[in-house]
C-alpha cells in the first residue's frame, strides 16, 4: 500500500468491562495516537474498536458450540482485514482476562500471521506489570504476529502522568512504523504456504479452498473411512 492509497486498518480489541473503562481509554488513545503517526507520514488510516463486553454471551455461546456466533464472527472478520492490531486487556489476579482470552481462543491460528500488533493492559497496581511481556507476548507470538517493541501498561496512578502519554506515543510511532514499512505483508504472503492454516478459515491471505485440497492422500483416504 502505497502513499494515498487506500485507508490502513487499526483495529483495537478492548476487553474491559466497566463504563467508563481504563481499559477502553487505553486501547482509544493508543489507537488514535497510531492513525495520527500513519497520516502525519501521509497514510491514510482509520481506526475501529472491537468492544468484547457486549458480545461476551456470544463469546460463550461460540466456545461452546465450537463455531462463531454472527456478532463474534463480525469481530473476526474484522480482526481478519486489519493491518495493524491494538491489544488492550484489563488484569485480574495476576493474569490476562477470561473474556479477551477467551476470544482469542475463537481465531484461527492463521488469522493474524504477521499483522504488526501494540500490547497494553490496564490492572488496578503496578504489581501486575509484567503480564504483558509474561502472558500477552507469547500469546501474539503462538499466533506469528509482530508485536511492538513497547508494550504500554497502566495502574491508576499512570493515568494523567506525562510518562503514560510518552510511553503510548513511543508504541504507537513504532507499530506505525511497522504497519507502514508493509513487513507483516511481505512476512505473510512470502512465506503462506509454509504456515498451518485452517480449512474454509477466516483468514484473508490465500485462503485454501475446497478446490484446491488434495483428497488423494493417505491421510484424507483415512480420514473418509478408507484402507
């Protein structure tokens, strides 16, 4: 994507449940820090919120169906076109939420292969800082992503403090960077046929459909009930 072409796709996951949410402010002013960086560099750029309270029955309902619901899978699809990704979880007891796991549990392992993504978390201490590079990095990693070097995390005494405001820009500068540079797309489509994917998945790099799957094998002769 070049200068002036079409908009670049932030899109920020907000796994917090309280009105108003930390955890939503987070993932806000994270996400129009980096559409800032991508225009002041002559990108255009458009930033969507994916908000997990309201579709937590629907996460639910999907884990246990083992197939999305309509709203979950709108949120996929979204996640599936997005050129840069903001995850924001709240921290309960020294761990990620259940719900934004939980939700994470729902993707394809292909969904996000190298898509550029900032970390932030927002907990009630200081003491739970390093769950994101503890349990949100590895997380990303699992999934091929290119996480930002800076991650972002704020306890109640950030909020208002210079340093919170610089530690977001310096995130931000970074996954615009990564997102403008085109790696991630570079990363994905040279190497997609190497990579695990999931049949008829929501993936938007060269899906594997029906067409193209190769029945003759012995695995899939096994798999129909054949010798």
């Amino acid at each position: 994507m070049s200068l002036g072409e079409a908009s670049y796709s932030v899109v920020a996951i907000s796994a917090g449940t309280s009105d108003p949410s930390t955890t939503r402010m987070l993932a806000d002013q994270a996400a129009a820090a980096t559409v800032d960086r991508l225009r002041e560099s002559g990108r255009n750029a458009v930033a969507t919120v994916i908000e997990l309270a309201p579709i937590a029955g629907d996460i639910a309902r999907s884990l246990v169906a083992g197939f999305p619901t309509q709203p979950v899978q709108e949120a996929i699809e979204k996640l599936a076109a997005a050129d840069a990704l903001i995850a924001s979880t709240p921290v309960y007891k020294a761990g990620i939420s259940g719900l934004f796991k939980s939700f994470i549990d729902l993707l394809d392992n292909d969904l996000i292969i190298a898509t550029p993504v900032l970390l932030a978390a927002t907990a009630g201490s200081e003491r739970h800082a390093m769950v994101l590079d503890d349990q949100l990095r590895p997380l990303f990693a699992f999934f091929r992503t290119i996480p930002a070097p800076t991650s972002v995390f704020a306890a109640p005494d950030d909020w208002g403090s210079a340093e919170l405001g610089k530690r977001i820009d310096r995130a931000a500068g970074e996954l615009a960077a990564l997102t403008a540079s085109g790696v991630g797309r570079d990363i994905a489509g040279g190497g997609w046929a190497g990579y695990q994917h999931s049949f008829a998945g929501n993936a938007t790099r060269a899906e594997q459909t029906a067409a193209e799957v190769d029945f003759d094998t012995d695995l899939m002769r096994l798999a129909r009930g054949g010798n």
